[in-house]
C-alpha cells in the first residue's frame, strides 16, 4: 500500500515538473509600446497592469508610451519594444512593406475615433470633401487617426495629401492645440475628444464611438486597437506570447462585468485629473466598443483591410495574407482559462 501511495507522489510530482516546464516563460521580461496609453483605446492595457493580472502570469511588463501608434510601431521595428499595443491596420500596412506582424489580442471591435472641428468650420461641413485645404490635427502622422481622415477622403475621392496632417498627440497637448486654433480639425480619442465637446471647443462631425458610425465608416464588424508583435518573437517565445494573452483577455472579462465606478477607481489618477465626472462621461461613450474575447473575425480583417486598400498604394500594389496578420489561438486559449 505504501509503495502505491509513494508512486502516486512521485506521478503527480513528475505531471506537475513537466507542466510546469511546459509553461515555462522563454522570456519574462517584456516591453510594450504604445502610442497613447490614457486613451480609452488602450484601456484593457491599463486594467491589466493596474489590477496585476501580467504579474499573475509571471510576467514583468515595461509599458512605454509614445505620442502616436506609429512611434511605437517604429519601437518595435527598431528593436527597442517586443510587442505593440497599436492599431490591427498596421499588421495589414507592414505586411505590405515585406514586415510580418501578426495580432495576437484584440482590445477593442470600435476604432472610436472621432473627427471634430472648429465651429465656423463645422458650419460648413457637409462631407469629406469640405476638409480638402484644412489643417486637421492627429495622435502622430502614419497612426490610425492619421489612416481614419485618408479613409474618410477617399470616400470622395480625395487623396491624402488633400489636407494637412499635423502631430498634435493623445492628451492634454492635443486639447490646448485644437483650443487655440491652431488646427482647424482633429481626429482622435477619448478623454481628448470629450474635454473638448464639453468645452465647446469643436463640433462632432464623424463618430465611430457607435456601433452607427462604425457602420457608415468601416462598414460593420472591425478589429481595432490590439497588441501585435513580430512573427518570430511569437514564434520563439509562444509561452511568454500565451501568458500577455492570458492577461488581456482576462482584463477584457473584467471590463464586461465592472461598473464605470470601478473602472474610474483602476485608472491612475492623472488619467482623469481634477475631473472624474468628464472621465466617466468620456468612458460611458467607449465601453460598447471593447472586444468581449479578444480575437478577430474574418469579417473584421477583411474590413480592415478594404479600408487600407481605399487610400494606401502600397497595400493596393501588394499581395496581403489576411491569415497572417492575427492569432486567434491564445485568445481562444485564454478564454478557456478565464470564463
């Protein structure tokens, strides 16, 4: 009988090792870029970190923020971050650029971007045609913001040079620019956008914070802000990859089920300043717009893709794999672990 007890120790201690070798990190120490990071866009990122679900996973996570997505992405090409917390339309305009980068998480399904203007500008606008000469303000040059306006132009047959694309970033820098006219336009995101529609500082004209703006825009389903990174580092640290996964979906679930209150409470503080109320405003605007799982349809890339391919050359003359621009195997993986 003893010999029996001591083999079932010696079983469950060698399924134990080898699980545990199974899962161990290739790589525990990662760096995240991101352009924007307060923007809502990005918020699971933040609720991940906040609530330490990337600690809980083994993972020691460096977030570093940049003005724009295309900075980060520039990060991530340089060498200097491992993964992007960035828009999916890159993974589609790199590809084209003979760079393979792939999805493996999604934050959010609505790009809740929004393109507002001065009021005697507004005054005026009946459709994307009337931006042609104006200097319209986005996070950086190259980011979605900066992709979102080109869309919306070529929608009437404008190209992208028809405006004047100026960096102004994602927070309180952007605010002052639009306020002092120094732009005539901004595309960007929540809290910037709602600081200045409370402040009567520019007119809404195109929102993609609703399911109907997402419609007349990108025509449906859309995958949007996700963390993406370099095929081979997927590829050579497939654990470390499953461990970040794990930590987002889990803050995606946490999101579907928590209260703005709670959500305001994770946030750090200067992420909303002196005006909680402006900031649950600005969140009760994007909190439909969250992934509710993390992967991506077929659908959602095709849209995304079609978007690209209505202003971008380079995506136009290329041959683009859409397989190849998202994993949804540790996102479905993840949401088996946290139901």
């Amino acid at each position: 009988m003893r010999k029996y007890v001591f083999l079932l120790i010696l079983l469950a201690v060698g399924l134990s090792l080898s699980a545990q070798a199974e899962t161990k990190l290739e790589k525990s120490r990662i760096t995240i870029a991101v352009g924007g990071k307060p923007l809502f866009y990005y918020l699971p990122l933040t609720i991940a970190e906040r609530l330490g679900y990337f600690k809980d996973e083994g993972l020691s996570v460096e977030i570093v923020d940049f003005p724009g997505g295309a900075k980060a992405l520039q990060a991530l090409l340089g060498g200097s971050a491992d993964l992007v917390s960035g828009a999916f339309e890159h993974t589609i305009s790199m590809q084209a650029k003979g760079q393979m980068i792939k999805a493996v998480v999604v934050q959010a399904r609505y790009n809740s971007i929004v393109l507002g203007l001065r009021k005697d500008v507004a005054a005026r606008y009946k459709s994307p045609k009337d931006l042609k000469g104006l200097k319209i303000g986005v996070t950086a040059p190259g980011s979605s913001t900066n992709m979102f306006v080109s869309a919306l132009l070529a929608k009437d047959g404008l190209k992208p040079d028809a405006v004047a694309i100026i960096g102004v970033g994602a927070t309180s820098g952007a605010v002052a620019i639009m306020r002092k006219g120094e732009i005539d336009g901004i595309a960007n995101l929540d809290p910037v956008i709602s600081h200045l529609e409370v402040g009567g500082d520019m007119v809404t004209v195109v929102d993609t914070r609703t399911e109907q703006g997402m419609k007349e825009v990108y025509g449906g389903e859309y995958a949007a802000s996700s963390v993406y990174a370099m095929h081979d580092f997927i590829a050579k640290n497939p654990n470390t990859t499953q461990a970040l996964v794990n930590a987002m979906v889990r803050a995606l679930h946490w999101l579907q089920k928590a209260t703005p209150e709670q959500i305001v409470q994770t946030v750090p503080p200067e992420y909303y300043g002196n005006d909680k109320g402006l900031y649950k405003v600005a969140l009760m605007k994007n909190l439909n717009g969250y992934s509710v799982d993390g992967t991506v349809s077929a659908q959602a890339a095709q849209n995304v893709f079609k978007l690209l391919n209505s202003f971008e050359p380079t995506v136009q003359k290329a041959r683009i794999d859409l397989s190849r621009t998202y994993d949804n195997s540790f996102a479905l993986k993840a949401g088996q672990k946290y139901r």
